[in-house]
C-alpha cells in the first residue's frame, strides 16, 4: 500500500491542480512510481489537465467519472454496479504508470447524502446526527478507494477550494497534504484557515478514530522577480517560517511560467509539454524534495511506533 496525499487550500487559484497534475507525472516520468490522481473539484480541472474536454464527455455519457461511484454509496439501492476498475483511466497522456480517475461538474446531491444519513440515524437508533455524518465523511472517499489502494505508490487527491464534504473526506482519508499557497499576505490567512479546519477535524472524529494525517509541506507558488524582491513577500515567508518551522515549507518555489499555463491547451502536464521549461525544472525538483521529506517522516512515524503510514 502507498501513500494517499491531498493537495488542498481554503483558497481558489493558488496552484492546487498544476501541482497535482505535474507531481504525479513527475513521480511516474521521473521516479517510476504507479500513480493515481483523483479529481475533487466539479471545476473538473484535473482531469481536463489530463484529457481533452471530448474525451471527458465521453466518459461521462458512459457514467465512467467519479460520480457514479459516489451515487453507488449514497444510493446502495442502484441496478448499475460500476467498480473503479471501470472508470480509472489508464496510462494517461501515454504514460505508463500514471492514472486518472475522471472528476465531473456534479458529483453529489446534497440532499440525497442529508436524506440517506438522516435515514441511517432513525435505523441505528442514534440520538446523535454528528455522529453518523462524521463516521459518513470519514468513510465515502476510503470506500471508493479501497479496491485499488494496493494497485499504486500514490493515490493524490486533488481537492476543491473551500471545506466541502468531499474535502473532509479526503483530509480524513490521506496520509498526508499539501499546502500550496501564492506569496502573497491573504495567504498566511488561507494557511491558517486550513490548519484550523484540520484541526476541527480531528477533533470531531476523535471519539472514534484518530486521524493521522500531518502535514507534507507548505509550496509557494506563482512566485516571481517582483514578489522575491518585495517587502511583502518576504514577510509573508517570514510569518510562515515563524508559524510552521523551517521543516514544513518547501525550499522549491514554483515560479510562474507562461508554459505552465500553455500546457493546459494541450492536455497534459508542463512537465511532459515542456519539460525544459523553469515550471517544469521547478515541479521536477519540488517531487525530488517532497519524496525525501515523506522518507525522513516514515522513519520518524516508525520510530514513534506509528504504524499505519506505508513504505512505497
């Protein structure tokens, strides 16, 4: 079993996708890990980093996207049984190794999760709502998952921004997350935010289960000349230093790169559109120090007895 690790910011536009996406491709290109990427974000921008837009209608004409193994879970009661063998994607942009499993631009009911748990609540006789959704959210992503946990070296959940079911179950279900965050000030407020919810997480789920996932670190992106020389930056860097410690925020910064946002045109990641590009050496380099900072915490967790994180 590998390791599940979300990329996740309260904050929109900050990088979370390129990440993802070019991550993945480098562990695979580079290090010859067997990756799956899962999209979160009904902005569906993961998968469309990997696919064209026609492929992905296909796809979903033929109910192969994650929705419908969600609507399996919230509707048990479904004829169509499709298991994630069937929708994962395989060798995506001709890679051996890396695989998608599509997201789409709806992927849950709302009402129908609030009905199907408030109906689990009247079966188990619980007086306790908060129980049950919380044992739900701490669930729904590790059931779509666990058929294939066994398949890969990493499973990285590509998350929407904000705090929604799907996010929670994520958090809840990873080893590990990533922070990416612009150099900007409003992001030492969206790095806080995070950390607070994911305290709040751990804290209504404790009663049962401890939720082990810990940071991985901290990714500046879009980082530039002007915010490198800037008085700003340099106290936004300082006042995350000061907040998380040296070990926590990456020393590869991605600088923003205008390959970068071309590769989206294409379909496929900067670091197989482009892969002498500074965006590209920058992804490339930032996998390199990230393995080695899941090596140095495998051995910390080990010898802290703490068992449940996996070699790859």
């Amino acid at each position: 079993m590998g390791y599940v690790i979300a990329t996740a910011n309260m904050k929109g536009g900050v990088g979370k996708t390129t990440l993802t996406v070019n991550m993945a491709t480098c562990l695979t290109k580079h290090h010859g890990k067997r990756v799956l990427v899962l999209d979160l974000d009904s902005q569906i921008s993961a998968t469309l980093s990997l696919m064209s837009p026609i492929d992905f209608a296909k796809l979903r004409k033929q109910k192969r996207t994650l929705r419908y193994l969600l609507d399996q879970i919230i509707n048990p009661s479904q004829r169509t049984k499709l298991t994630i063998q069937d929708i994962i994607q395989r060798q995506v942009c001709n890679l051996p190794g890396l695989d998608l499993l599509p997201g789409d631009i709806d992927l849950y009911d709302e009402f129908a999760v609030s009905e199907m748990l408030h109906q689990q609540t009247v079966n188990l006789g619980e007086n306790d709502f908060e129980n049950i959704w919380n044992r739900f959210e701490r669930v729904l992503l590790g059931k779509v998952l666990e058929p294939s946990l066994q398949e890969y070296d990493f499973i990285l959940l590509d998350c929407a921004p904000g705090y929604n079911l799907l996010t929670r179950s994520a958090l809840a279900t990873s080893n590990f997350y990533i922070l990416p965050a612009k150099p900007e000030p409003l992001s030492v407020v969206g790095i806080q935010l995070l950390e607070r919810r994911i305290a709040q997480l751990k804290e209504s789920h404790e009663q049962e289960v401890n939720l082990g996932i810990q940071m991985l670190g901290i990714v500046f992106t879009m980082s530039n000349a002007n915010f490198l020389s800037g008085r700003y930056y340099k106290q936004v860097i300082q006042r995350v230093h000061q907040d998380f410690g040296e070990a926590k925020v990456c020393q590869t910064q991605i600088p923003t790169d205008v390959n970068v946002a071309k590769a989206v045109d294409t379909f496929m990641p900067a670091v197989l559109h482009t892969p002498q590009s500074s965006g590209s050496k920058a992804f490339i380099q930032l996998t390199q120090e990230l393995l080695q900072k899941l090596e140095k915490a495998k051995v910390e967790n080990q010898q802290q007895g703490n068992l449940q994180f996996a070699t790859t």
